[in-house]
C-alpha cells in the first residue's frame, strides 16, 4: 500500500497502522524502496505487526522519471530527505518514542548519521558500509564509537563492505550489537554451496529486527 505524504516522493507502507511501533527504513544506493531485499524485509516485519514505512532519496527519484542512472546525492541532500520524512511521519500522529529509523547500506549509514540528534528509539542497520570494497582503510566508523541510540547492524559474513574479522577490530560504541547474516553478501545472498537461500537468510534479518524492538 502507498500513500502520499503531500509531495512529490511516495512512500511504501506496510504493517499496521496503529502499531506500537514504526520502523522507517531508506534504501541502498543501487536499488529503491521497492527492491526485493526491501520488499521482504517489509513485508515479513509488516506481517509480525510492525509498521514499516519505506521511502525514497532525490536522485532515485529522478532515475524513476528519467530512466537514467545517477550516482546519490551528497550527503546533505540524503541527510535533508531523511530529516523531512521523520517530520512527516511525527506530523502524522507517529510517537516519537516507538519511532524507529534504519536502512540498507546507504540509507542505514544516513540514518545513523542523524539517530542521536534526532532522539530515535532505535537504529536498524542492513548491511553497514564500514569502508568501501577493497579501502579498509577508509572507515565509515567515527561516529558509532559514540553513538548513543540502541542500534542493530545485521552483516553478512562474506560482506566486502565489513567482514566479521574487520569488524572485529572497530571501537563500537556498547549501544550497538551485530547480527552475522550466515554466507550472506552485501544484500545477504548466500552461496548455493552454503545450503542456505536468500529467503532464509532474509528472514534471519527479519527475526534479528523483531528481537531487537522486543529489548527496546
């Protein structure tokens, strides 16, 4: 089900709409809200009585009106849509204490950037880019040694985003705790070798998320 929140971008919604909770989650850079990880994910949350709200950031927008593919948006622009669509759902009648915000990869970083500030209950993130594929290096980790928010980061074990070994040896701040998604890639894809399928391990993120909100 969509509705329009009173502008130009969409949003996806799933669950029921007098929840105790809201999950508001952004999606990665190379695919929308309605991505089969994103779908699944919504849909099984929606199904176990979360009310899970998907959006979309600028530039995805413009490739659905285009049909041309653009690299996102700078930081501030993600940061801006991400801080409208918390508002909207607030103005909406939202309770800000059962509000929580997260997303894949990209739109998890980005919400991450702004969960303390913005006082959200909890922070999902699906597959964190801790540093590029391939730059160890470069670090996307400065500000979740001092994050405060309770936060859930679901990872796959062969993630070149953030292996388990890698990991390992980042300053996390204690309010985030880590789910290893078994022989999942950066989407949580398994090999068929593993004797696991996408679904199971898609459903693995589900239940890590449901478990999350219970502590919550």
């Amino acid at each position: 089900m969509s509705d329009n929140p009173g502008n130009a971008h969409d949003v996806l919604t799933d669950g029921p709409p007098d929840a105790h909770w809201t999950l508001v989650l952004a999606h990665g850079a190379g695919q929308g809200m309605d991505a089969p990880f994103m779908a699944h994910i919504a849909r099984a949350l929606g199904r176990a009585g979360l009310r899970v709200i998907r959006f979309e950031f600028p530039y995805m927008t413009e490739i659905r009106r285009t049909g041309r593919r653009t690299p996102p948006n700078r930081e501030p622009v993600l940061l801006e849509r991400w801080n409208r669509i918390i508002d909207q759902a607030l103005a909406a009648g939202t309770d800000a204490q059962r509000l929580l915000i997260g997303g894949k990869s990209l739109g998890g970083r980005m919400a991450s950037l702004i969960a303390d500030e913005r006082s959200a209950a909890g922070l999902v993130c699906l597959g964190y880019p801790f540093h590029p594929p391939g730059k160890p290096d470069r670090l996307r980790t400065e500000h979740l040694r001092v994050l405060r928010t309770p936060t859930l980061i679901c990872q796959g074990t062969r993630d070149p985003f953030g292996m388990p070994d890698e990991v390992a040896g980042y300053a996390l701040a204690p309010s985030i705790r880590l789910t290893w998604i078994e022989d999942g890639d950066h989407s949580f894809k398994p090999r068929r070798q593993s004797g696991r399928n996408w679904e199971q391990n898609l459903d693995q993120a589900a239940e890590a998320v449901l478990g999350f909100v219970a502590t919550l």
